[in-house]
C-alpha cells in the first residue's frame, strides 16, 4: 500500500499551484471608448413625401429615410443614383396602392419622382 500513499502525495503538490489571472491588466477606457462609437447614432437624414389618393382623396405623408430606404444605382455614365420605391396606402378604407418612385443624386438631393395611383401635393 506504500505505492497508493505516494500517488496522493502527488496530487497533493499538484493543486498548489498559483494560477491567480489578473483582471487589472484589462484597459477599461479601450472597451468604453469602443462602445460609444457604436451607441452614437449619426442622425439619419430624413425626406419626405406627401401625396394624394386619385380614389379617395387622402392626403398620406411617407418618412423617406435618406440612408436606408436608398439603394445605389448607376446609369450608363457610371454615375451613381439613389432610388427609392415606395407603396402607400392610406388609413381609409379603399385600399389604393400610391407607387411612389424617387430619385435621387449622389449627395442624395431629389432629382425626379414618380408617382402611379394618386399625386404628390406640396407642403
Ligand atoms: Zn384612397
């Protein structure tokens, strides 16, 4: 039995390690910084459209977001385009589809717009 007293023995040794991690190295202000790049939302900018149903006379304005509601195109020139394409439909209850179809350049001023099933009314 002599030979299973020394195998303890060993274990014993074994758990006296020192394997203490040290949290403190960790810089804090890298992670803190890295966070607010992300929280700090660039407002969006915003267009709008406002039309009118051919069908039943509603007035619909539409929030048109500038950055994600665009999508790049470009023509034959290689010069790029903004397009837009929205569907409206009012709150009444004649259920008219307004296609709405925006186009714009690439400082994303509007260049044309388009409109099947009612018209734009300005503001
Ligand atoms: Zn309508």
């Amino acid at each position: 039995m002599a030979g299973f007293e020394g195998v303890e023995v060993g274990f014993a040794e074994m758990g006296a390690g020192d394997a203490i991690i040290s949290v403190e190295a960790t810089d804090m202000s890298f992670f803190k910084k890295l966070s607010n790049l992300f929280s700090s939302k660039s407002g969006a900018p915003m267009g709008w459209v406002t039309v009118k149903c051919n069908r039943c006379g509603e007035v619909i304005r539409a929030r048109v977001n500038l950055y994600n509601d665009l999508s790049l195109e470009y023509d034959e020139d290689g010069k790029g385009t903004y397009f837009c394409r929205k569907v409206l439909i009012g709150e009444q209850h004649c259920f008219q589809r307004i296609e709405v179809e925006l186009t714009y350049d690439a400082n994303r001023k509007l260049l044309s717009r388009e409109i099947t099933g009612g018209q734009f009314v300005e503001v």
